[in-house]
C-alpha cells in the first residue's frame, strides 16, 4: 500500500470513523477505527478498552455474520428501545455508517409520530388530517394492539391524509412502499409523491395487513390518503417500511418508544404477524432505563422478561443475532442510579446463557458517575438521563466500530 493512498484512507477515518479500503486484490475489506484525535474530543472516562461486542462468534452473529461476507445480500437491522432511540441521533449515524459500507437498501419503517403527539425522528416530520385515536407500548396495556412499531393511529373519519416530510430527498429511483395497516371496512389507499401516485382497493380482514406501493424518483414529501368506500369503517395505521428493491445493501429500523421498558415487546400482541415482514438478521434489544432508573432496583421479574423477549424474537427468527445493552449510570431527582451495575452484570449473564450478543455500554462510558462527566463536557442533558444529539453520535460511532469489528472478525 502506497503512502499517498494510506494518508487517503486515513483522512476518510477521521470524519467517517468506519472506513471501507479496498483495492484490486481485497475489496470491501472494512478498516474500522476511531482515531486518537476524535478520542481527545469526547468524555474522557469512555474505556475504549471495553468497546467490543461480548459472545460474539460465528453463531451468535447467525444471518448478519453470514450475510456480512457477501457483497450482494440485503441485511435488516431492527433496533428496539426506548427515548434513548426514538429520536434517531443514535440510529440516524449507526444507519449511515452501515450502509456507507454495504449500500443503501432503504429508510425502513416510519411513523406519523405527531398523531400519537410525540416527537418525531430526526431525519423526518409529519403531519395529518381527521380524528385519530392512538396507542404505545408505554402503556401497560394498549387499548389497541400494537405491532412492531410499538405505535398504533386508528380512525373512523371517511377521509383522511397522512404526511411525511423528509429532510433529505428519499430517493431519485424507484422505492417500495409496504404499508402495514388493518381495515374493517372497504378502503381506497393512495399513495403520491410530487406529480406521481398510485391507488389500491383493500378489503377487511382478521388479521393485520399489508399493501405494497411502488413509486419512482421520490423527493422528500409522501402523502397516503386513505378513503372509506362504504360507511362505519375503521382504519389502523401500523407503519410504512421504504426500502429500495434495485439495492442490496442495509435496511436500518428505528423502533424505539420514548418511555418504553423490557415488557414493551411481549405486549405487542400483533407482533408474531408483522416481525417476520422485517426479515432480520440483527436485533438490538436496547430497553433498560425505565426497568430500574425510577426504584433504583431490578424488579424480581425482570429477568425472566427479559428471557422472554429473547426467545420470543429467536421463535420467529432463530437465525438472526440478537444483541442485548447495558445502560449508562444516570442521576434521577439528583441521585446516582447506582443499580446500573448490578444490571450490567444480570443481562451479560442472561446474554452469555441465551447466546446472544452483548454490548456493555454500562463499563464503555465510564461507570459509576459517568452521565456528570458527560453533561460536564457537553455531551449530556441536565436530566442526569439522556445524553444530548452530540452526547449520542458519540455512542452510534462507538456501538457501529464494536459490530463493525465483530463482523470483521468474523469473516477474516
């Protein structure tokens, strides 16, 4: 390797922290570093040590390790959580990073989050018409079955519209459009983009469904309409998943709740129809700070949630891999969350017994009071509980390097 095309790759590190470099003789071989220069810059208790994904082997990594050594498959990645995720500055970054290597196979599900008066992900807004009645798994017991996005709109107005604002242009080809949806009645569906759209009848059935739309050089803005054809019909909004059907690549999805806990997964009683629609290889069970920030104690049950979520995601897709985090040290009503250790300790060993992956986000930023340090350098909210969009692209390029590593370990 020449010096000219090493300092070339070495410039792209340092602002991509995840470099792909490649030439004639070994293509796609990922270089993934986190460079001392950034180090400087970040919270100076981070032990970049401990940054690596515990139990990681060819097993455990199933379809994403697999797949992760060729260069033509689509890889799915599902991400579940909480307020930590929703906003998507840890999810927006992981995204790019992933698919700056491997490609872009398409945004994944979305939500209109200002139905359900919530904030929406970063990288896009939206807005509605008519009467919408809705349901999170935030709650203990929905009082509208919830499907994989933890989120439900339901409406029995005869004509309403749904919007999406993007921040950038989706798309200049053609994109799929899976709507996921449930009608007890007869609808009309459209869905447009600019000058262009597309129309389809659905009738009601028992079961959650699905319609496919396919548009072409989408810009920023899709809007469904959705049209009752005969009266006293009801309308369930579950989710939109975009992907592209010309690209392989990956397909990242942001489905955190803000406020969620463990017991948000097993709660979605809608969630063994539609999960297997998303095809996973790798699932990030990121929930863990509204289970022990509010008693500063592990509930007697939360184990075995935990153990049941694992196996309730592994009866539906043994073999993708499934990573379970830690949570950082946080401070509620001005004290230390202290039980955050003890925590870290309890999901290693559940992830050791049920062959998942682990990511020890508890030790990698920093232990015990770690969030002061964090708000001290501007990388923290004053809550003592969330990180800030800085505090949180930090965590997205360190989590993307760990896995990035791991499946580069892997395949080598």
């Amino acid at each position: 390797m020449n010096k000219q095309y090493l300092k070339i790759c070495l410039t792209l590190a340092a602002s991509l922290i995840i470099v792909s470099c490649s030439n004639n003789t070994q293509k796609n071989q990922t270089s993934s570093t986190i460079t001392m220069q950034t180090k400087q810059h970040w919270p100076q208790n981070i032990n970049f040590a401990a940054n690596k994904i515990d139990f990681a082997n060819s097993k455990t990594l199933g379809s994403l390790g697999q797949k992760w050594k060729k260069n033509n498959s689509t890889i799915n990645i599902v991400h579940f959580g909480d307020s930590h995720i929703q906003p998507g500055w840890q999810v927006g970054p992981l995204r790019d990073t992933f698919q700056s290597i491997r490609g872009n196979a398409g945004r994944g599900m979305i939500f209109p989050y200002t139905i359900a008066k919530t904030y929406s992900q970063e990288d896009y807004s939206s807005r509605f018409t008519g009467q919408w009645k809705t349901a999170n798994s935030i709650q203990q017991y929905p009082k509208i079955a919830l499907g994989i996005s933890g989120f439900v709109a339901r409406t029995t107005d005869p004509s309403t519209q749904v919007s999406f604002h993007f921040k950038k242009i989706i798309s200049h080809d053609t994109i799929n459009a899976t709507l996921l949806f449930k009608a007890d009645g007869d609808y009309r569906l459209t869905l447009n983009s600019g000058s262009q759209s597309q129309s389809i009848n659905v009738s009601s059935q028992s079961n959650t469904q699905t319609v496919n739309f396919s548009l072409n050089n989408v810009g920023q803005e899709i809007t469904l309409t959705i049209q009752a054809i005969n009266p006293n019909s009801t309308f369930e909004f579950h989710g939109l998943n975009l992907t592209s059907p010309q690209n392989s690549g990956v397909i990242y999805h942001n489905l955190g709740v803000g406020g969620a806990a463990y017991s948000a997964l097993i709660q979605q009683r809608l969630f063994e129809q539609q999960f297997p629609l998303l095809d996973a290889d790798l699932v990030i069970l990121d929930w863990g700070t509204n289970d022990v920030i509010y008693t500063n104690q592990i509930d007697e049950n939360l184990e075995t949630t935990i153990r049941q979520t694992i196996r309730k995601v592994r009866t539906l897709k043994p073999n993708a891999a499934i990573l379970l985090t830690s949570v950082q040290e946080a401070r509620y009503r001005g004290k230390n969350v202290t039980i955050s250790e003890k925590y870290a300790q309890m999901v290693k060993r559940i992830a050791k017994d049920e062959g998942t992956l682990f990511y020890d986000w508890y030790t990698i930023s920093g232990e015990h009071g770690s969030v002061a340090n964090w708000h001290s350098l501007g990388f923290a909210s004053k809550d003592g509980i969330h990180l800030n969009g800085k505090g949180y692209r930090i965590r997205a390029k360190l989590l993307g390097d760990a896995i990035l590593k791991a499946l580069e370990n892997n395949r080598n």
